[in-house]
C-alpha cells in the first residue's frame, strides 16, 4: 500500500486517531451527517468512544424521516484515511498484536519463515564382520582354562624351588627381553594387525603351556631314562621337547582362527609370540638360580647373556614353524597339509636351537658372531622380504576393487604401500580435529578386505563374502568421515 494513496479500510487497516465528536447538532431532514462525522457503528472504530452516542436524545437515527429510509437513498463511500492518520494510529490488529520480542533488528523474521527440515532418521552404524565360529570361541575359552590351572602349578614350582625372592627378582628381570621382542614383533605385525585376544593366547601358550608341559616331560623322561648327561640335555632333549610343544601351540592358532592365520608374516608373528612367551618363563628361572647360587655377579652375566645378546633367540626358532604354517595356510592346504608343514618347520627349528645350545659347550662367543649374528640377520632379512610380498599382495587384490571402482589408483597406492600410509597419516593430521584415528581404520579395514579377497580367491573361507561386503560398507563410510567439512 503506498504511503497516503486512497484504499478501502479492511479489518488490518488502521484507524484514525481518535478525536473528540463535535457539538450535537440536529441535521436537517432529509440532509445526511457530514461526511467528517462517522457512525457509531462503522468498521474499525473504537469501541470505547461509543458510549454514550447511540442513544443519545434527537440522534438521527431515531427520528422519523431518516434517510435511510427515504427511497433512493445512497449511503455515503466508505472513509477513507490519510497518511497522518495512519501515523497517528496506536490500533494493532488483533492477529499481530502478540508478536514476540527480538533482541536485534537483524534478527527479526522475513515475511516468509520456512521451518526447519525434518531430521532424518539415525544413521546405521558401521556393519560388524561376521563373529568367528562358536566352536572356535569354545575352544579358546576351554585352552585359556587350561592355562589358568597350569599357571597355579608353576607359581607352585617356583615359590617352592626358588622362593619368592628370587622368583620376583627373576620374574621383574625377565620383563626386559619379552618387551623387546613383543615390541619388535608388533612392528611386523603392524601391516595386518592379528587379534588382541589370539596375541595373547600365543604369549600365554609359550610361558604356561610350553614350560609346564616341558616340565612334565622332563620329569617322565628322567624317571623312565634316569639322569642324562648334560651335553644330551641341552643340545638333544631340550631343543626336541622344547619346540614340539611351542609349535603345537602354534598349530593350535591354526585351528581356532583360520580366518585370522591366512599368511607366511601370520605365521612368524605367532610363532614369535610363543617363542616370546616361553623365554619369559625360562628366564625366571635362569635369572632367579643364577641369583641364589651366584649373586648379583652372576646375575649380571645371565641377563646380559640372555636379555641382552639373545633375546630373539626362541622366538626365531619357533617363527620357522609358524613360517611353514601360515605358508601352507596361503596355499588353500588341508589340515594334514598344514601339519606336514609345520613338521617341517618344527625340524628346522629343531636344528637351530640344538645349534644355539651347544655353542655353550664350545667358543660361545666365536659362533655367536660367527653363526647366530648371521642366521639373526638373515632372520630379519627374510622378514623385511615377506613384508614387501604382503604389500605386493595386498595391492593386488585392492587393485580388484579399483577396477570395479570401490577405490581410486591414488587410494590403492596409499593403502597398499608404507610410504603411501605415511603420507597418508601426514594428510590426515592435517584434518580439522586430527583424524589419523579414522585413517588408521581406513587402513585396517582395507588390509583386511585384501586378506578377505584374497581368501575368496582360494576358496578357502565361506565367510568370505559377508565379510567383503561388510568391509566394503566400513571403507566407504570410514572415507566419507575423512572426506566430511
């Protein structure tokens, strides 16, 4: 409406301002009241000033002859207001008259205010991978057990033969080499990290299992046989007894986990793992005799000796079995297959821990330069090797998955090589609230969909499917939180 154009009042059009009625004049008949004078009743006048007009004595209205009545009476147009009047007004229609207070002009509502959209509903969460077999999770559960009941008997055996002193004492002591080892063998499992709950059972297999077990044979052994010679102990008996029962725990892995045990470096890291666990225990005792019959001197010696020369030493020779292992379990082997392997493995691992200990009865110090520096190198050479084969392997298969456009060639060079991951955990440092914890799963989640396919491939696992689908799921929405503002 332009600013004081004539219009037609309406119920949101403003009054005038009020004004006091005029002396009462009687009009004349047949001559209407001054277009100036509005009726009582007329539309948008307030009601208060009526009081008092309607019924006033000579009114118009009431006297007969009113024009009203009169034939071919036209009533006057209706009042129309002017600008200053529209000023003046103080009359807010009822429809606007509880309008809710801003604090700013800036915020006041446009005409047009559309709501706020619907929320959607909750998102799905990341799908989980299929739970591994029931009969797997029983027997790890019954083995844990059997564990718990052969740890009562060995904390039994040293508080009873070596006190608790030097049992403590040992036990701090031997601490040192097992963190060393478990920290170098996570460094290699670091590309596809195995389950925390398979990690553990494979250290506490070689510090419970294997040493209980071992204890128990020697003492068949020495009741049947009677007392052997030292040299055929150390050098014959030990290595055999000693790395059968490492190397079934590692065979056990097998059995429970399939799915988890799919590779030569999933081998190592079992195998090494046992052989950790079982070091552990073995060096209580070492360190533990070493203090009571010879002091502090000769627990020095020891734990230089043993924690700081050898510390690889079991768990590169239980590695070999678990090497020939997980090399069958690459191959889609039987279970008999699998056993004839780790056989294998089990001889060579055998020879070389017969060969460590009986360069104690000869130049220890000549054939542990000579021989045991280069099998640890060679040791670690091979390692580094079979590393590059996974990433070669795991390119591979995600490179199945680019071609079918689930992943970019940038993405599969990231994912698939070290130098890629690191220059990818850089990237998302750089995120807005750090987000290498979602790389990280990114990088886990298709790790484990190059194992999954490569499974697929052999045919060896009828989980396959769910979980790649599952995993595909999770790497979508893992890059869609990476990628979000």
């Amino acid at each position: 409406m332009s600013s004081g154009g004539p219009s037609q009042p309406s119920p949101y059009t403003p009054p005038p301002a009020p004004q006091q009625p005029p002396a009462q004049q009687a009009p004349t008949p047949g001559q209407p009241p001054a277009a100036s004078q509005p009726y009582p009743q007329q539309q948008g006048y307030p009601q208060q000033q009526q009081q008092g007009y309607p019924q006033q004595q000579g009114y118009p209205q009431q006297q007969q002859g009113y024009p009203q009545q009169q034939p071919g009476y036209q009533p006057p147009a209706p009042q129309q207001y002017s600008a200053q009047q529209y000023a003046q007004s103080n009359y807010t229609p009822s429809q606007f008259a509880q309008r809710p207070a801003y604090a700013s002009v800036l915020a006041q509502p446009t005409p047009y205010s559309p709501p706020a959209p619907a929320a959607p509903s909750p998102a799905q969460g990341l799908p989980a991978l299929p739970a591994a077999r029931r009969g797997g999770r029983i027997a790890l559960y019954s083995l844990f057990g059997f564990l718990g009941l052969l740890l009562l008997a060995l904390i039994a055996y040293f508080g009873l033969f070596l006190g608790p002193l030097a049992s403590i004492i040992g036990l701090v002591l031997a601490l040192v080499p097992l963190a060393i080892v478990f920290f170098v063998v996570r460094m290699i499992d670091r590309w596809e990290p195995e389950p925390k709950s398979l990690v553990f059972f494979a250290i506490a297999w070689g510090a419970i299992a294997a040493v209980g077990l071992t204890l128990l044979v020697d003492l068949g052994l020495t009741a049947v046989l009677g007392f052997r010679g030292e040299v055929a102990g150390a050098v014959i008996q030990a290595p055999i007894v000693e790395e059968f029962w490492k190397g079934f725990g590692v065979f056990l892995i097998f059995l429970i986990a399939r799915r988890a045990f799919d590779g030569p470096v999933d081998g190592v890291v079992y195998g090494a793992l046992v052989g950790a666990g079982f070091a552990f225990t073995e060096n209580i005792q070492y360190f533990a005799i070493s203090l009571i019959e010879g002091g502090g001197e000769q627990l020095t010696v020891t734990f230089i000796l043993r924690a700081i020369m050898s510390p690889f030493a079991h768990a590169m020779f239980t590695s070999l079995t678990g090497l020939a292992i997980g090399l069958a379990a690459r191959r889609h082997a039987s279970t008999g297959a699998v056993l004839g392997f780790g056989l294998l493995g089990m001889l060579g691992a055998m020879f070389l821990h017969g060969l460590w200990n009986g360069s104690s009865f000869a130049n220890f110090f000549l054939l542990y330069f000579v021989l045991q520096v280069p099998l640890f190198v060679g040791f670690i050479l091979g390692i580094i090797a079979l590393r590059r084969e996974e990433s070669r392997l795991t390119k591979a298969r995600l490179g199945d998955y680019a071609a079918a456009g689930w992943f970019s060639p940038e993405e599969v060079t990231m994912l698939a090589t070290p130098a890629g991951r690191k220059t990818g955990l850089g990237w998302a440092s750089q995120l807005r609230g750090d987000r290498r914890p979602l790389m990280r799963e990114f990088i886990k989640d298709a790790t484990t969909l190059a194992s999954v396919r490569q499974r697929a491939i052999t045919g060896r696992d009828p989980m396959a499917p769910a979980d790649e689908q599952a995993l595909l799921a999770r790497t979508r929405a893992t890059r869609a939180a990476l990628l979000a503002y």
